[in-house]
C-alpha cells in the first residue's frame, strides 16, 4: 500500500515480506520464534499484563514478578520492542464492552481502572525498565553470548569487541531454590525464577523476583454526601403483545438491533385443542435453545425466568415449566446483548438469540414453535425511545413511586450529590441484578450483579462514575433493571483512593536501580551511599498520618492484611513512626541495625523481611 511505514502481523510467524511477524501473549521470551528474516526487529505487541474480567468470572491477576522475569527473558533473547496490553485498565462505559465482558475489563494493570498506580506493579516494571535502559548501549551495539552452567541456569550477555559495554542477564528457572551463578571471575546469587540484570556484566541492579517499590491497597469508603436516603421513583416498561413479523425462525439478534439497543422483543401465539392439553401428571415444558447472550420469557402475561451463557460458553438452553391453556397462547422472549465480539476471525458470522422454540409435554407431541408460528419483533425499551436516562427524557413519562417490590424491567430514577473530595468515584450495585446505568444522562455501564463467580461472588460491584459525569449537587441517577424484586435501597457511592501504602523488602534483596546511572561505558553510582531501603510515598498532597503496621523479622500477608510471623524486632513500628509520620514520604534502611534494640538480634538465624504499612490522607486544614 506504500504508506512508508511497516505492516505488524501479531500471532502469525510466517506473515509475508514486508510484514513483520510479532508475538502476543504472557512469556514471548519462551514462546516467540522470533523473527522470520534477519532484518526484521523481534517485537512483542501484546504482553498480557492480566486477563481481561468477564461476567460469571472470579478475580484474576498476573504477577509482577512474572511479568518483570518475562520481559528480561525477552530482551536477554535480542527483543527490540516490548507493548504491555493494557498499561492502564479503563472503563468499558454505556455499552462499548465486548460480549459478556465486565465495566472494569482490565482492572489489574499497572494503572488500574481509575487510573491510579497499582503498586507494585507500575513501580517493579519502572525499575525493570530503568535496567533496561542502562543496558541499551551492548544491547543495541554488542554481540549476544550465551553460557549454560546449570540445568536451572543461563547467562546470556552482550559485549561489544574492542570496548568495556557489556550488559548481562543471569537466570535461574528452579521455581523453588536460590541457585549461585558464577560469572567472569564472580559469583552471584539468584532467587528462584528470577533473572539479575548486570548492566556492565559485574554490578546487580535489578533482579525480577526482588521487589523494592512500594505497595499499595485500594480502598472504597462510603460516601457521606451522597449517601443520603434515596426518594427512588420507577416506570415500568409495558409487555408487548403481538408484534408485526413473518418470520418462521426467530430473527438473528445482532441484525435485528443493529447496535441501537441491547433489547430485541420476540413474540409469537400458538393455538391448542382441549384435547391435546397434557394428561394429568404429565408435565408441560418450554424449550428454548439461544445462541446467546440472555433471555427472559414470559407466557400468557406470566414471568418464566430468565437464562443467559457466558464468555466461553454462548450458547444455552433456556427450559421451565409452564401451564397451557385451551385455544390461544402468547409467548414473550426478550433477547439481550451484552456486547459484540471482542476476537476472532469471521465476526460479521457470529450469531446470537433465540434461534428454536418448542412446547414438550402435550398429549399431541412436541409443538415446534419455529416451523408454526410467525414471530414478531420490536427493538429496545420504550424508556431508551424516550431517552428517559436523560433531564429532558425523564419529563415525558409518569414516575410512580417505588413501593419497596417491583417487576423486572423497571427504570428507576432518583437524585444524589456528588461524593466528597476530588478522589476517584463510583457506585456499588449491591441488591441489584442486571441492566444499565447513566448519571447525568451519560452512561456508566453495564451491570450484572446476578451472575455469579464459582467463588459466589459478582464479578464486579463497584462501577467507575467519572467526576466529569458529576456536578456538585443534583446529579440524576437512572438505571434500567431487567430483573424483578431488586433492592435498590443497597445500592452506595464510594470513594476511591490507595491512601494504604506498604513495603515489603528482604534484607537480602538488591537495593533500588535508582543508584545507578550509564556515563560512556561505566555503569556509576549516583548516590553517596548504595543501599538497600524501603520508600513510602503518599500520592499528591497527602501525608503519612498512621503506621498501620511494622515488623522487622519474618512477617506474613499482602498489603492490606499483615500479620506478625515468628520473628520480629520489637522496636519495628517505634522506628516507622518516627522516620515516617507526618512525611509525604520517607526512606528506611533495611538492615539489622536499624531495628535492633541494645545491639541485640531476638532471631539470628532468620533472613529478615521489613514489611510496613501506613495509611496516607490530609489534614483538617487541607
């Protein structure tokens, strides 16, 4: 096409010249080939920094241990270019999400969905990062070598003939022990899978495994401005009857709504003779087999239910118990979406809805509805014709009073302030089941609090309202509900914030990257003192103003939930306490004389960890 600029072809190894074949995945260090002709870079378009959430899931994460050990592997193998999928973990807001997946879609990168710094995996990969770049000048210019002491151990290094560049990085693949390394003339410990990077093939500034970045927890406190009691009015959308159609099949749901709705209305009568009604005892069922992705059913003006697939599963078959009458029966189905598809090749075949109807259990046999019966079809709710989520919307229909139990397919409306604070805001769907939410008549996002993980759980609860969503009072709230009986009184507002900062440092461990600098080919240390500590920084303008917890010794638990282990110097929180409170940050040397009391160790044999948690915030006057 002559446009000046290389063609990528990801996940395909023998794309044609002048393509450039590159790798998606979580270990392209391992997994990639490389490239398929000598003058083409080895690229890693997407390395999956967590897996994308959909509804029905549990939580998921990716370590940052493993991501870190993976892009060193990368680059330790001649990689050029490394694309982390996703950095920052946004919002998929109003109805942009892919099939059945989730609002907060890839929440666990190194920004998470509010775009605050998820510690420490922005931190750890900023180090790797910082390495790297101490490495570039052998890495771009020197010749790659490659030494195997071990079964469990590798040394790859570049060296560029007739200089003192060099870079180095030393792996140890055992998941489970340290393993020693020598390398020219040196030896050099290693933690379990981890690789050190030596950017002058002498001096450590970096291992995977060995995290000195700080941690921090999320946290969502409840709103006291915007949770006031709310005055919920509802309007409920009226069943369609008979509908115009002269389809013998239900119609494809994607074509039928032409992404103007999530909603497709089916609707059908079938006629019984007295005589074909069951026999007594017999049962009567409706079968209904979708192609995805949700469906709810309604016979003679009566709600059967609802069922739904999922991500990896679309189809499903959707069957209840019903009771026939003698002469007329109108049958009801409401077809939702929940995206379209996110991958793949084909997608203008994918399909989804309804696609066989049949009534089992009649003394005449099984009626199929979709060889006898003309379908009519509507799409969406009369409330998204009227844009009722909107001020101007709203003003065209009658709000009744929500009595406290009301029917699936309900709006509902009400009033609230904005949160507190300029922090990071959303709105927690406890009590609600599935549908759609707008404030100030932008769209938050699909919900579905009813379909649960394996763990019993929602896959999501809270859901990101951005602050330009969002004036300082009277802000209109309205949600669509499919699903009867919700409670919408559980519904909250939160604030977002990580003001919960941790670290977590063995006194083993390389200290910080940051000594370090690259002038010519020397790699200097640009602080008077290389040592290793533990750093703790309050975002913004806020400062340290508790130490939650302190323990110098062998303490256990993530960020947000440390307990003391076996060992632990006594003097550990008196020491955070005066180093750090009322600080934006503070700086601890991780060492025993920092912590010991009267030059005494209480446990010499242990390797000690310093693990320190403290809460951050402003003060009365801020």
């Amino acid at each position: 096409m002559n446009l000046g600029i290389p063609w990528v072809m990801c996940k395909q190894n023998d794309a044609p010249d002048p393509m450039i074949n590159a790798c998606n995945g979580r270990h392209c260090g391992d997994t990639f080939p490389g490239p398929n002709k000598e003058n083409k870079p080895s690229l890693w378009t997407e390395n999956w920094t967590t897996q994308f959430r959909v509804f029905g899931d549990p939580p998921t994460q990716r370590s940052v241990e493993d991501i870190a050990f993976s892009v060193a592997r990368f680059f330790s193998k001649n990689g050029s270019h490394v694309n982390y999928y996703m950095y920052h973990g946004g919002t998929n807001f109003g109805r942009t999400s892919a099939h059945y997946v989730t609002t907060r879609y890839y929440d666990d990168a190194p920004l998470d969905e509010y775009g605050l710094e998820r510690e420490p995996k922005y931190g750890h990969l900023k180090h790797l990062h910082n390495a790297l770049n101490l490495c570039k000048k052998p890495l771009l210019w020197g010749q790659p070598k490659t030494e195997k002491p071990s079964k469990d151990t590798e040394i790859r290094y570049y060296e560029q003939p007739g200089t003192k560049s060099c870079a180095a990085f030393l792996a140890n693949n055992n998941t489970e022990a340290a393993e020693t390394i020598k390398f020219k003339g040196k030896e050099y410990v290693i933690a379990p899978r981890s690789i050190s990077i030596l950017p002058d093939c002498k001096t450590v500034v970096y291992n995977t495994a060995q995290i000195v970045s700080q941690h921090t927890s999320r946290n969502f406190m409840k709103s006291k401005k915007a949770n006031k009691k709310f005055n919920f009015k509802v309007f409920t959308e009226t069943l369609p009857s008979k509908l115009e159609g002269d389809s013998y099949v239900p119609v494809e749901l994607y074509g039928l709504t032409q992404d103007k709705s999530d909603y497709g209305w089916y609707t059908t009568s079938f006629k019984v003779h007295e005589k074909h009604l069951p026999k007594k005892g017999v049962k009567t069922l409706v079968r209904i087999a979708s192609l995805g992705h949700a469906l709810h059913v309604w016979l003679n003006g009566k709600y059967l239910g609802n069922g739904h697939g999922s991500h990896e599963e679309k189809s499903f078959v959707f069957q209840k118990p019903v009771t026939i009458k003698a002469g007329e029966n109108h049958l009801v189905m409401l077809g939702v979406l929940t995206g379209f598809p996110d991958s793949g090749s084909y997608m203008e075949h994918r399909y989804t809805g309804p696609r066989s109807v049949s009534i089992l259990g009649l003394s005449s046999g099984t009626l199929d509805l979709t060889e006898s019966s003309k379908w009519g079809n509507k799409v969406g709710m009369e409330g998204e014709r009227l844009a009722i989520h909107t001020v101007g919307g709203s003003k065209k229909i009658k709000w009744e009073k929500f009595s406290g139990k009301q029917s699936g397919l309900t709006w509902y409306q009400t009033y609230f302030d904005a949160p507190e604070s300029q922090s990071a805001a959303a709105i927690r769907m406890s009590g609600m089941g599935k549908g759609l939410i707008w404030v100030n008549g932008e769209g938050v996002g699909r919900y579905w609090q009813s379909f649960l993980s394996p763990l019993g759980q929602p896959t999501q609860i809270e859901y990101h309202i951005p602050r330009s969503f969002l004036k300082p009072k009277k802000n209109l709230l309205v949600i669509f509900e499919e699903e009867p009986n919700v409670k919408p009184e559980l519904i909250d507002f939160v604030i977002v914030n990580r003001d919960t900062v941790c670290s977590y440092v063995g006194e083993n461990y390389t200290p910080s990257v940051r000594h370090w600098a690259r002038k010519q080919d020397q790699v200097h240390a640009i602080t008077d003192n290389v040592s290793l500590t533990a750093t703790l920084k309050c975002s913004g303008t806020k400062k340290i103003s508790a130490v939650e917890f302190a323990s110098f010794g062998n303490p256990i638990g993530v960020c947000g939930n440390f307990t003391l282990g076996t060992c632990n110097a006594p003097v550990s929180k008196q020491v955070i306490e005066k180093a750090c409170l009322g600080k934006a940050t503070c700086v601890i040397p991780v060492n025993k004389s920092t912590f010991e009391q009267d030059k005494k160790d209480s446990c010499k044999n242990v390797v000690k960890t310093l693990a320190v948690q403290v809460k951050c915030g402003r003060g009365k006057k801020n």
